[in-house]
C-alpha cells in the first residue's frame, strides 16, 4: 500500500506545480526502465498517461480523476 501512496503523492505534487496552463510532467521506471510518463495539463484539469511497450508506440490515455491514474500507473510498474 505504500508505494500507491507514494504514486498519489508524487501526481498530486504534480498538480500543485503546474502555474498557468503550463503542463508538468513525471517518469514513472522500474529498474532504470522507463514504463510511463504521466503528464497534468492545468488548463483541463486532467492528467495523460503515456504508457512505453517494447517496440510499439506508446500509447496514450486520458484522466480527470487522480485516484484512476494512481491506480493505472501502480499495476503498470508492478
């Protein structure tokens, strides 16, 4: 349970540090693997979630809530 709270505090923090309509963004790895980046855009208020596989191209998804985003980030770096 700790590291999802430590995924929640981290988008939240990402939240707080956007000024303006400025987006601010976090790498999420495992191991020196970059798994995801997650993005917040103030101006919508929502977060995007660019997941990296393997030889394809990330894919992208969109959130306005942060506990589902907490929840995506922490079962893609289990």
């Amino acid at each position: 349970m700790s590291q999802l709270q430590g995924i929640l505090t981290r988008l939240k923090n990402l939240q707080e540090q956007a000024t303006g309509s400025e987006p601010t963004q976090r790498f999420f790895e495992v191991n020196g693997e970059r798994k995801c980046q997650v993005t917040y855009h103030p101006k919508n208020e929502t977060f995007e979630l660019e997941v990296y596989n393997d030889k394809e191209k990330p894919k992208r998804y969109q959130f306005d809530n942060v506990d589902m985003i907490t929840i995506e980030v922490f079962e893609l770096i289990q």
